[in-house]
C-alpha cells in the first residue's frame, strides 16, 4: 500500500501539472491543436476530478497503510501528522485549497462569479504547495527520472503561467474588441463612423 | 404638434374610440399637448395616495396583474415582494430606479411618456419606493436626449420638490448612448461610476444592485401605471386587456417616413387595427431589434398580448409594431440592424463577441446577393451556437431576429441568390443610432 500511495501521488503531480496547464489555456480562451474552445475547458474540468481521484487514493493509502503513522485527520487538518509533521501539513494545506476549488465550481451556478474566480484563483497557491510536498516528503522525486519529471512539472507550470502574463498584458481593451473582430470578418473594412 | 419640439419628432395619437377609457398615460391629445405642469397633473388624477407602511400597496399590484412593459413582462408585484424580502432579511435599505434608457432603436414611447407625463412616471417612483420600504430613487434616461428631456425633468424634480409632493429624494442620472444601456444589471454598473455592461448573475440586483442593497428597476411605463391603480384600484386597471394580460400598454409604430407614432392601446388589440392604415403588406416586426419577423399575411391574424404572439414565436416586447413598407428589402434592413447589434456588443463573452461579427458579416452578403451557397445554413448555425451563451440576452435577442428573417425574408433571399431584389427604395428605413463605441468612455 505504501508504494501505491507514492504511485498514485506521482501520478496526481503529473495529473494536477495537466489541469493547471490547460486552467492557464482556458482563462486565455486559448486552444489545442484539433479541439475546439470549449473541449479545453471542459477537459480541464474532467481532468481535475480524475487528479483528484488520485489525490483521495494517495491519502488514503497513506493513511491506512502501516509502515508510518499518519492519522486520518492529518489528511485535512495541517501540520498534525507525528511523521514528517510539515511535509505533510504543506500536503493536506494543497489538498484543502484543491477542495475549495472543486467544491466551488460544482457550486458554480449558485455563486456570483467573484466568489467563484477567488477562491478558484487559490489553485495557484495549491499547485506550488503540492510540487514542494511532492519533493521534499519522500525522497522518491529527488534523483534520476522522477527528479527529471518533477523539474519539468514546474517549468510547465511556470513556462504557462508566463505566457498567461504576456498574454494579458496584450489583450485588447474590451471597448475595441468588437470593432476589431468587425473589421476582421467583413472583407473590406467598411466605415462605421459614416452613418 | 407636441413632439415635432421633440427630437425624433412623431405624433401621439390619443384616444382610441372603442375603448373609450383611453388614453389613460398620455394626457388628452390638446391643443399643443403640454405636458402638464404638477397642479394640471394632480388636478387629473388627484393626490398621491401613500399607503403609509411598505409592503401595503403590493397586494393593490398583485390583484391588478401589472406586468413589466420594458419588454420582459415580468409580474411587477413579485419583483417589489423579492426587493422588500430581500431588504427586511438583510438588513439593508433598497434603492428605486425609474428606467427611461429605451434602449430600442426603434422604440420612443417611454421617451414620449416622460416628455408627456413625467408627473406620472415619478408619482410611480415615489409609490414603489414606498412599497418597497427605500429611501433613495433614481430616474435614469438617455444623455443623447438631455438637451430637452433633462430640462423638462429637472424641472419637473424641482416642482415636486418646491411642493413638497416627493417623500424619498430623486436623481437624475443618463445613461451613455448604448444598446444595452438599458439592461438593469449594465444601468447599476454604470450608475456605480462603471461601464454600462451587463454583470454576470447571481447575485441578482433584487438582492444585491446599487450599493450591494437590494434594487428594484421598473420601466417608466411600468411605473406611471403602478401610480394610476395604486389610485383607481385593480379593478379599473383590468377594465382593459385581456383576462391573462390586463391594462393598457404604449405602443410604437413607424409610419413609412420612418416617424415614430407613439400609441396607448389595450393588450389583446388586433394587429390589423393597431396599425390601421398602416395595413402590413410584405412583413412586420414585433418586439424590435430583440423581436421577430412575422410575413404579413401571418401578422394579420394576432393580436397585441403574448398569448397570442407566442405560437408564432413572437413577443408583444416593450410594444414596438413595424410594418415594412412593401418598396423596401427586408434583408437589407435586417443587415443593417444586425451590423449594429454586433457593433453594440459589450464585447464581454466570447459568443456574443466572436460570434455578432461573422453573422452580420454572412447576412451583409445576403443582403446585397453576394452570399454563398451555405451562408443560410451558416447564419441559422451561428445563431443556435450563440443563443443562452451570454451574460445577458444580447447573443439571445440578435439570434432571434437573424433566423425570423431568413424564414419571413426566404423568398426574398432565394431572389437575392440569383442576384435580383424586390426592393424598388434603397432609402434605409428602420431606425439606426449614428456612432458605435470605439473606447471605454462611450461606455460610461
């Protein structure tokens, strides 16, 4: 049970990596190749569950397996756990934050859109605090191909995280947006000040 | 004539022989038609009759069945007992708008209500307000026409102040040149100091408007008949109309000149007797620049009240009735209104955003017979694809007039594929705003 629980905990970094990439995609309306806009949010949605699918199983088989102790309000209550008290705290402070955000958008219809993009912006704290737990709790992804796996998590995120910055930054001014996309479907630019 | 000193400049007919009652609004067609002046007003329609206690005059409203006539035919009473509920469980005190931004192009009747009977609209402000427990009211209308409307309702505000007729203090504040100026939750953005765009929901502004206190946006209309049955009671007020539907509504009609008749009609009216000599001959839109396309033929047979309208999958609306005059395209009108409802996208959600362009784009090509084989297929396509995919009804609404007019205009569209039109008169006629906003500051 304890190697499952380090698999699965692999396998969620590797997941969570996925969702927070196509989450940076999605806030700039932008797309993969061969699927329309809408296919990337929604497979950021489906993929989000499936990581946290992995995450429970981590947790649990962490908390059920014998070899250490952690008990199961550890999972959620931070820095509780006899072992690797704070490793694992920064582990259950990512997987609460993953929980609000979960918790919120399945709300979503009920929240006002603020409530929502607050708490849902708390997955760029998550997702940090999840790749440190990942490195420093075990000594699994410090070496060889998991440290290369790892490393490259993070410059994924960051990487998608720059270009949603520079994307910003040119985005056009929401006044201009609808002359701009006139001006680009009709052929001829017409006026549209003459009338 | 009135309205000539008014910009758009059209007539208002009064009195509608039938239904003897009416005009109940519009003061008496008289000589000159002044509005009246406060003394002239009460002396009508006699004093405002406070209730004295919020909630009260909300079951007057209920029994009377008044619907908003800003073009949702929203059940009135329900949205005063949402604001007041809303008030007593949060503690907050609610703030009324009086909404004058006619949004619709092809609309001037709630221009022509406050420019008539601004008394009226503003006796319903102070009775709402009362109904609902506030303290503050506003009546919101469009700067484009300050340069008279304002005038005459500043100083109408004034007379009511210098009388002593108004409980709760009202603003003036004017809405930017917009389309969607109008919509309530784009009228509390701008009235914070924001752009006139339309908010995502919830909250609703019932809940949560000016301030973060519960809201309540009536229509002028909707306003000046809540003052006329909180005076003669429900019971008059459901003297005309139909059972489902009672009371009276301010209709616009375009004569051929593109003039604006404004008229007061029961709901429930025939079509072929609302627009008279204005008999339809090729087609005629219901509802405005949001509504449908009907063939005339099909128009003919319905009558002013959703009951009615809705089979053919038409709305009475804020009451906009247009018979295309027979020398003109339904087509390139279509084109033109679409152009401009693209344009007045608030550019906020990617369907209406992306979306507005390509379709006035493929109808302008319809339009003057330069449309593909599949631009019909297309158009009815995108307007499925944008419809319920918007913060407000813009996406909605533009849909909605897009594919009434490939099915009212089809036979116009296969003769425009072979490159002819019916069309002898390229003269636009329905009514486009000159301008659309370039920046942020036309927003505000």
């Amino acid at each position: 049970m304890w190697y499952a629980s380090r698999a699965t905990g692999v396998v969620a970094l590797l997941l969570l990596t996925a969702v927070m990439i196509l989450g940076l995609l999605v806030t700039r309306q932008g797309r993969l190749p061969g699927l329309p806009r809408f296919a990337v949010s929604g497979l950021h949605r489906n993929l989000s569950l499936l990581a946290a699918v992995f995450v429970v199983i981590h947790v649990l088989t962490a908390v059920f397996d014998g070899y250490v102790d952690i008990p199961i309000t550890a999972s959620v209550i931070p820095f509780t756990s006899p072992y690797e008290r704070f490793w694992l705290g920064l582990g259950a402070v990512s997987l609460d934050l993953m929980l609000a955000a979960i918790v919120t958008s399945l709300l979503r219809r009920h929240l006002s859109r603020r409530a929502w993009r607050a708490v849902h912006l708390l997955a760029y704290l998550s997702w940090p605090v999840a790749w440190v737990h990942s490195m420093f709790s075990s000594g699994d992804l410090q070496h060889g191909v998991l440290l290369i796996l790892a490393i490259g998590c993070a410059a994924a995120v960051v990487g998608g995280a720059a270009w949603r910055l520079i994307a910003a930054a040119r985005d056009v001014p929401r006044a201009e947006r609808v002359s701009v996309q006139m001006s680009a479907v009709h052929q001829q630019p017409e006026e549209t000040t003459s009338r | 004539m009135t309205t000539a000193t008014r910009q758009g400049s059209g007539d208002h007919v009064s009195g509608m022989g039938e239904t003897g009652e009416l005009p109940r609004l519009l003061p008496p067609a008289g000589p000159g038609g002044q509005a009246p002046d406060l003394t002239a007003h009460l002396a009508r329609h006699g004093r405002l009759p406070y209730r004295e206690r919020p909630g009260v005059l909300i079951g007057d409203i209920e029994q009377a069945g008044l619907t908003g006539r800003g073009g949702a035919a929203f059940p009135v009473h329900r949205k005063l007992a949402a604001v007041l509920e809303a008030a007593g469980r949060r503690g907050k005190t609610p703030t009324v708008i009086a909404n004058g931004a006619e949004s619709e192009p092809a609309s001037d009747k709630d221009a022509m209500l406050l420019w008539l009977a601004p008394h009226l609209v503003l006796d319903g402000l102070q009775l709402a307000a009362e109904a609902v427990g506030a303290d503050s009211a506003i009546l919101y209308t469009h700067a484009d026409r300050e340069h008279d409307l304002g005038l005459r309702l500043r100083q109408a505000l004034l007379e009511r102040q210098v009388a002593g007729a108004d409980r709760v203090p009202v603003q003036l504040a004017l809405a930017p040149p917009r389309f969607l100026a109008g919509q309530e939750t784009a009228l509390v953005s701008h009235l914070a100091g924001g752009p006139a765009i339309p908010a995502f929901t919830p909250p609703r502004i019932t809940e949560r408007g000016m301030a973060g206190a519960p809201t309540l946006v009536q229509n002028v209309e909707t306003l000046a008949h809540l003052a006329l049955i909180a005076r003669r009671g429900p019971g008059w007020f459901r003297a005309v109309g139909t059972g489902p539907e009672p009371g009276s509504m301010l209709a616009t009609i375009r004569r051929p000149d593109g003039r604006p008749r404004i008229t007061e009609v029961p709901l429930g009216m025939p079509l072929r007797d609302l627009l008279g000599d204005l008999a339809p001959e090729s087609a005629v839109l219901l509802g405005g620049y949001h509504g449908t396309w009907l063939p005339a033929a099909r128009a003919a047979g319905l009558s002013l009240d959703n009951r009615s309208l809705a089979p053919a999958g038409a709305r009475v609306g804020a009451g906009v009735v247009i018979s295309l005059p027979a020398d003109r395209c339904g087509l390139v009108e279509t084109a033109n209104v679409v152009r401009y409802l693209a344009f007045e996208s608030a550019g906020q959600c990617g369907p209406c955003l992306n979306g507005l362009p390509r379709i006035a784009a493929a109808f302008a090509e319809l339009a003057r017979g330069r449309s593909g084989p599949r631009t019909r297929a297309d158009l009815e396509r995108w307007a499925g694809l944008v419809t319920g995919r918007g913060a407000c009804h813009h996406p909605d609404g533009t849909a909605r007039f897009v594919r009434s007019a490939l099915v009212t205009f089809a036979a116009e569209a296969d003769r425009h594929e072979r490159g002819r039109c019916s069309a002898t008169s390229a003269r636009p006629f329905l009514p486009i705003p000159a301008g659309s906003a370039r920046t942020e500051k036309d927003w505000m």
